[in-house]
C-alpha cells in the first residue's frame, strides 16, 4: 500500500460548490432568537436593520440542506482554496502513538484563518444589496482581518471595533487590517453610546467580544447604507465555513480514511460547525458516530462551565437573544488570556447539539496549549494561532491516550490559522512568564445572574 502524503490538495473543480446546513438534519432545532423588544421568536424583517436582507434569510433557514455558492464568491474562493488536508507524521512519531493524526489547514491566505470563507460571503452579500459600508468586531484579530480583504476585494469600506486588549497586544493585526483599508477602533470606546457607558462602569476593562458587538451593532444600525457582520456563533457563519468539512471529508474519501474523532477549538464556534458538518450529519442520520470535541479555554468555558439558557449576544444587550451555552453577556475573560476564543457564549446550534449529546467539551489552561502548539510547530515546521492550538493539545492527548492502550485511532482536527501575529503570547510563555486563569464559580455566577427572564421560557 502506497504511503499517504503528506499533504492532500484537492482540486479547483473539486470545490464544493454549495454550503452545507446542518439544521436541515438535525432532529431537533435551536430554540428560535428572541427579539428582545417584543419577547417573541425573530423573523426576517426584524433582522434587517442589522443584516443584509439575504444573510437574514440565511440565518433562519431551518431546512434548506445545501445552498449554492455565488460565482463571484467561488472566484475569490479559488485564489485560495482547496485548503490541504494534512497528516502529521512527524508529530505522530514525535509522540511514539500508533494513532494517525490529520489537520485540516486553514491558514494559506493573507488573513491566516478560516474566517476568510464567510467574510467573503459576507461582504459579497452586502456589495449585492447597495450597502456602502459594514461594521464589525473582533478578538484576536482574525476576523477583522478577513473581513478588511474581503472588502476591499468588494471595494465597500469597513469599521472594526477591535477588543482592546488584542487591539494592545497584537499592533501588527491593526496594521494589517489598515493595509486593506479598514478603519480599526479599540473596543470599548468613546465613539458610541454603549462604549462610553462600558468604560463608565469599569474604565480599566480589557474590553470583550460582547462590548465589541454592541459597539459594531449600534454604529451599524446609526450609519445610513449600512450593515452589521458577525464572524463566528451565527448560523450563518457556520453555513458558510462548511466548506472546511466537505473539503476535509472528500480528502479524506481519496485516502479512504475516516476519522475516530474530528475535534475543533470553540470560542464562537464556526470553524468547530465548519469543520464537522459531515461528520456530525453522518451521526444525526445513523450512519457513522464518530467522536466530535470542543475544545475552550479553561479562562472563558462557555461549554464546560456554562448554562444552556437564553442570553443576549453581546454586553450591551440590544442584539436578539438566543439560546445557548453561556457565561452571561457580561461575562469579560481575564486580560491575560492569549488567544481570541473570548466569546461569552457558544452558536445555538453547537450548543443544541452538545446539549442533546452529539459532541463532547473539554476546557484547558493556555499554558498547556502553548506546550502543545511548541511542540506542534518543532514537529510540522507550522506556527500554530493560540486559538487553533487548543485543538492540538486535545489531540494530542488523544493520541498519547493510544499509545497507552495501543489502539489506533484517526484523528482529524482543525488547524484555522497561523501564529505569526501571537509572538508575544509565544515570548511570554517561552520566558515562563505566562500564567492560567481559571475563574472561580463566584465569579461566574455573576454572569448568572444577569441572565435575562424571559416568560414563559426562563
């Protein structure tokens, strides 16, 4: 039997041309967005001052399976995809585990992640509707920065309300997202309503992904001609990023692989959805059970250490409410977590099906992810995001799990970027200087706390 290569490029023709939605085949859905102004389940035109009109639709589409690609976002899709699959040969015999290991590698592009494949949708969308400019946010930087190039790809002008303390740690991201035309503002700031009251009440904030949303959300909804885009949790995101897993498992198909266990990070959740559309629709349909795992930081364990409750999606609550693991909109991760996984909650899609038991979460500390993403770029000569390297550190503790009892499993994770903008969490945690949050259960339950009462629901 021939050796597996290395690596596996498909081909362009190969591309899937149609996402994958995974409500379509689940057995049952989400609970349905609430809109906060009225208590009752979201509909298309209440989401429109928000969204563009067809990502809207996207968002609430329960049962369409297969959607198709727009040619001109598979034009910008074919400048960098098929992305590889991947086996880790090298880090397999690093750890002397009989296990097989493969990664589905997604950071071949500019913005160094998985978050290119919906800011093209994204943007695309917008372009197609007459807008004249988006909104958004990010953490660590990733999706601002796909978004910046897919805009300027669209050549519509973007604003980034950045979390502050990435916008502080992490300059070369800000630079990039200027490169391409962005304008990007630490979050949270004095340029909106809900950011000059967040800065009120705690000036020294960090900041979070839930005060970037209701900055980017209110600049949006106050801008003529303009929209807000959200990079992750949405079910649109997810329908988008299922390009990842059908990718992954057409690869996989030609080698004639299937994988024990398909594990994915998870702060937001879209290249976790991405990543195991097949797989998951191979276990909702009876066809195969592989094991599929989350894993989160043990500094912001939405999953893990969360409530399955309705909440808003940011901290300034003026989005719809959706159902979900979270840690209360309010909730701000410590200041020295590393990567951009800082997200309060988890997609209402992923939570549903961890809450009805189709997946698995696991959290762990940063140090020990850094320990796995060392050895990761030593052994594959790849520097791995801190986001994508908490799903090293899972695999890799699967894999020394089969060494101990001898099985050999396949292994398939997800690899959404690269590192090179994260050199300082790497400094810091080479000088020993990196330490673990894990919040106490006191400090969580006043995230609790301010969970929303809804009649009839919470």
């Amino acid at each position: 039997m021939a050796k597996i290569p290395h690596r596996l490029y498909l081909t362009e023709e190969q591309i899937p041309s149609q996402w994958y939605n995974l409500r379509a085949d689940m057995k049952e859905l989400p609970d349905p967005l609430i809109n906060p102004a009225t208590g009752k389940p979201v509909v298309a035109e209440d989401l429109y001052p928000v969204f563009c009109e067809e990502l809207a639709r996207q968002e609430l589409d329960n049962t369409t399976r297969y959607v198709d690609i727009p040619g001109e976002i598979m034009d910008m899709y074919q400048i960098y995809r098929p992305s590889p699959l991947c086996r880790a040969y090298s880090l397999e015999k690093a750890l002397g585990t009989p296990a097989k290991i493969y990664y589905k590698f997604e950071g071949n592009n500019t913005s160094g992640s998985h978050k290119l494949n919906s800011a093209i949708a994204q943007a695309y969308y917008a372009k197609e509707q007459g807008l004249t400019s988006v909104t958004t946010e990010t953490g660590a930087g990733q999706w601002g920065t796909a978004l910046a190039e897919a805009c300027s790809y669209f050549h519509l002008p973007l604003t980034v309300f950045m979390v502050k303390v990435s916008y502080q740690q992490k300059p070369f991201r800000k630079a990039v997202m200027e490169t391409f035309g962005a304008e990007v503002i630490a979050s949270p700031s004095d340029t909106t309503r809900v950011g000059r009251k967040i800065l009120e009440d705690n000036p020294s904030t960090g900041g979070s992904l839930g005060c970037a949303i209701s900055e980017a959300v209110e600049k949006a909804v106050s801008t003529p001609g303009s929209r807000y885009v959200l990079g992750s949790v949405l079910n649109q995101v997810l329908l988008h990023q299922s390009i990842i897993g059908q990718e992954a498992r057409k690869a996989m198909d030609i080698l004639g692989e299937y994988p024990d266990v398909v594990i994915g990070c998870a702060g937001g959740g879209s290249n976790l959805g991405g990543l195991i559309g097949p797989y998951m629709q191979d276990k909702l349909l009876g066809k195969a059970s592989p094991r599929i795992v989350a894993v989160e930081p043990a500094s912001c364990p939405s999953l893990t250490r969360g409530r399955y409750a309705y909440d808003y999606c940011d901290t300034g609550r003026i989005t719809p409410m959706a159902r979900m693991y979270t840690l209360g909109c309010g909730f701000i991760p410590s200041s020295n977590h590393a990567g951009g996984l800082r997200y309060h909650g988890m997609s209402p899609i992923l939570s549903k099906l961890y809450h009805d038991g189709y997946m698995e979460a696991v959290s762990v500390e940063q140090t020990k992810v850094f320990e796995a993403a060392v050895l990761f770029a030593k052994n594959e000569t790849i520097l791995p995001a801190p986001e994508s390297a908490h799903a090293i550190r899972a695999a890799v503790d699967e894999a020394l799990r089969c060494k101990e009892t001898g099985e050999a499993k396949t292994i398939l994770f997800g690899l959404t970027g690269t590192g090179y903008f994260d050199m300082k969490a790497y400094e810091n945690y080479m000088h020993q200087s990196m330490s673990d949050y894990v919040p106490t259960d006191e400090e969580l339950q006043k995230g609790f706390d301010s969970l929303p009462s809804i009649p009839g629901i919470q």
